[in-house]
C-alpha cells in the first residue's frame, strides 16, 4: 500500500475479506469478473481509492460496493467491513 489512500485492487479484495486469498481475487479479476466504476478491469494491480465502486461477479452472485479505506491488513471481520460500503440489491446477503 501507499501512503496515499490508494490500493491495489487484488490486496483490497484480500483484505476485505471478499476472496479468501490474494491469489484467488487475482484469478477472478483476470477472468473478467470485476469492475470498477462501471469498467472490466483485467489487471490485478489496477489502483483504487476511497469513493470507487466495484462490482463483483463471484459464487454465483455479485456484489457491489463502495471503497471507504484503503485497509493495510487482512484483519478480523469487522475491521474488513469497515472498509466498504456494500450497494445494491444484492447487499442483504453478501
């Protein structure tokens, strides 16, 4: 991480507890299933940053959610959480 308030996008996903490690959010955003802002991102270092939405297409459904904090650990459940802000319809059951 930077001292910026930007991340890596396959990190952010490890430490917000979407994937369970570093490999497989890299594996999923190769394939096509992640978006940020509305756009296929392919590149497992792509940057984001606080206010960014990312869209994830993973174990048959996707989530949606608004970047709040960069994070620096992979740390407990409610740490993670404290990183997004889930959106959509799909909210109630990530």
């Amino acid at each position: 991480m930077t001292g910026d308030d930007t991340a890596r996008l396959d990190k952010w996903l490890f430490f917000a507890r979407i994937f369970k490690s570093r490999g497989l959010a890299a594996e999923r955003i190769e394939g096509g299933g992640v978006r940020i802002n509305g756009a296929p991102v392919r590149k497992p270092g792509r940057t984001i940053r606080p206010g960014d939405q990312i869209t994830v297409s993973a174990q048959g459904r996707v989530i949606a959610l608004r970047v709040l904090a960069p994070g620096t650990r992979r740390g407990p459940a409610a740490e993670a959480q404290g990183l997004y802000e889930l959106l959509g319809n799909d909210a109630s059951q990530a």
